[in-house]
C-alpha cells in the first residue's frame, strides 16, 4: 500500500507538480477573438448559452493579446492580415497555442488565389486544426477539449 492509498483515506490529496500545472493551464485559458470570416459566427455561438464554453474556464474571448493564451483562427487569413496576425501572435505570453478553426484557416479553402493564405500554418504554428464550413461550435468545443489533452500532457520543461 501506497502513500497515496494512505493519504485518500484521510482526505489527502496527492499529485506531480506537472499534473497540477497542466490542469491548471487547462482550466484558465483564455481565448483571443480572431474571427475572419463566417467561422466567427460558430466560434460565438460556441460560447452563447447553448454551447457555453465557460464551463471550460473560458469565460470571455479577450481583444487582447496581453490577456490570452489562446489564438481561435476563425476563418481565412488574407495576406494584408497576415503580419497583424502573426504581430498579435507574438504580443501573446507565454505559452500560448493556436486553433486554425474551419478550412479556410486550415488549408486556404476554396479560396486558392494569390489573396488568401492557404493554411495559418504558413504564419503561425498551428496545435489543433478544426475541419469543416464552417465547422460546428461543437466541432470547436471538441478541438478545445483536444488542445486541453494536449496541454496536460506537456511536461514543464518543454514549456520554458
């Protein structure tokens, strides 16, 4: 028997720095409004009454990239918006991550001209992509609950 099974039983609880740290940045990540196209419309329904994204501890989409550590790339990226988004980017604290939400941010879409990005990728790094036109808010929900995996997972040093 264990310290932890010990400790349970006197209402202790045990955990790993990392594993706190990771629920942690799970629990308070704080989204910046990208929203471009017609995805903007989804990423806000996303966080109305129906979806409610506060039950993730994203309580606001923040306009600024001071207050977030989390870029949703709603839409397509034309290449004048490409260095404000990639400015904002690097605005944001560390660590941050970002979700290329629908096919326009993730692959150009249907737009493949001279105009449009094909893919934030191209700017940015990119954690999580959303596929669909426009992808469903629960499409971005999941993709949210995608990213949180993939952040628990994270070990402390491969953040710093």
């Amino acid at each position: 028997m264990g310290v932890e099974e010990k400790l349970a039983d006197m209402g202790v609880v045990t955990t790993t720095l990392e594993s706190a740290v990771g629920w942690g940045r799970t629990r308070a990540m704080w989204p910046m409004l990208f929203g471009l196209a017609c995805c903007a419309i989804e990423m806000m329904a996303a966080q109305a009454a129906d979806y409610d994204m506060s039950r993730f501890g994203m309580e606001l989409m923040r306009p600024s990239p001071r207050q977030s550590d989390l870029m949703i790339v709603a839409g397509r990226v034309s290449r004048k918006m490409a260095p404000v988004l990639r400015h904002l980017y690097d605005q944001m604290a560390e660590p941050k991550w970002v979700i290329a939400m629908g096919d326009c941010a993730s692959c150009g879409g249907v737009f493949n001209n001279y105009a449009v990005v094909q893919g934030v990728d191209e700017i940015v790094p990119v954690d999580i992509y959303i596929s669909g036109c426009p992808p469903r808010p629960e499409a971005l929900i999941g993709g949210v609950m995608a990213l949180h995996e993939k952040v628990e997972k994270l070990k402390i040093r491969d953040v710093l």
